[in-house]
C-alpha cells in the first residue's frame, strides 16, 4: 500500500501540472507552476495516466471515496481540513483514505493484469 500512497501523490503533483486534468497544462506550468517552482514528478506520464484511470474508476465504485482522494492527493487538502469539510474525525478521515487507497491499489492491480 505505501507504494500505492506513493504513486497517489505524485499523480496529484502530476494533475496539479496539468491543470486538473483538463487535458492541457495549466498556464503556470511551463513557468515554474504556482509559486515559481515545479514538483517534480517521479514517474512517466504513461504511469500517472494510468493511476488517474485507477482514481476515475473509483469514482464509479464510491463517489465520495473519489472524491476524498481527489481533496486530499490532487487538492492537497489536510486531514484536518477534510475532517471538516465531510464532517467526520480525524480518525475517520485516515480510515477513508485507507480504504481508498487499497480500492485503487486493487484497480491498479486489475489494469496492470489486463495490460
């Protein structure tokens, strides 16, 4: 799983380059990104698109869960903050974000197979 966290995080560094997946970087990016500076992304694009198909999966599978991984890994939204936007503890928050990256570390696992 901590691959898996690893991979979530450099996808929300990727999106965030790129505009939030609007399909084209966003004006900041070619500049430094937001700040002056870029993140640098440890993997290939193939490899970000891929755990992006794994995240819009879940979108199918628990909406919120998505959403929640969205908040946190692209939005870089603390768990303090999400605890308060959904309302819930701290606690349940890392739950959720457990429980969210292993359904995406299975979908990665899945599209790996299938590939």
């Amino acid at each position: 799983m901590e691959h898996t966290k690893l991979l979530l995080a450099e996808w929300g560094k990727w999106a965030r380059q790129w505009g939030f997946n609007l399909g084209y970087p966003s004006a900041s990016a070619g500049f430094g990104g937001v700040g002056g500076h870029a993140e640098t992304v440890l993997y290939s694009d193939d490899v970000m698109e891929c755990v992006g198909r794994a995240v819009h999966a879940l979108r199918k599978v628990d909406a919120e869960l998505y959403e929640l991984i969205n908040d946190y890994f692209k939005s870089k939204l603390s768990e303090r903050m999400l605890a308060t936007k959904y309302r819930v503890s701290r606690r349940q928050v890392r739950s959720l974000l457990a429980s969210a990256v292993v359904k995406v570390d299975r979908e990665l696992g899945a599209l790996a197979q299938a590939a």
